[in-house]
C-alpha cells in the first residue's frame, strides 16, 4: 500500500496494520515529525510496528541522518 508522502508498506493479513497507516491516524505526530526532523538528524522509532514513523523519518533526515528502529514481538501472537 502507498501512502501518499511516507511510503510504501506491506501489509499483514488478519491484523491492524491498516490502521496504522491511515493518513488521518495521529496526524499531529506526522506534523511533528515534518517540522522538526531535518536532514543530518538522528531519530529513533522504538515500538516501531510497521514502522510508518521510521519510513518518514528515513525520508525526512536522508542519508546524512542516521536511524533506526525497535520492535517488540516477544508478545505478539499470529491469529488462527
């Protein structure tokens, strides 16, 4: 799925991923991200998810920024 102005995501079956990459979904984190984060930065997503902040981030601090991610699966369960 495309998400206009962040990026481009593989999404699961059977779990909330959509949801997560709704473009009204915590739109205000979004905007904070875009005004404050500036090429050369560094940012850290830790709980990452699907990581829709990581992918902007990426975008937004290019390759002179350094980044990275965290996710937690230890509790997460693949339905049945």
């Amino acid at each position: 799925m495309d998400v206009r102005g962040i990026g481009r995501f593989d999404l699961r079956a059977r779990c909330d991923d959509l949801w997560h990459v709704l473009p009204w979904r915590e739109r205000s984190i979004v905007n904070l991200l875009r005004n404050r984060l500036k090429p050369g930065d560094v940012f850290i997503d830790a709980g990452a998810n699907i990581g829709i902040y990581t992918v902007l981030a990426s975008r937004l601090i290019g390759n002179t920024g350094q980044g990275g991610l965290r996710r937690d699966d230890a509790g997460y369960r693949r339905p049945s």
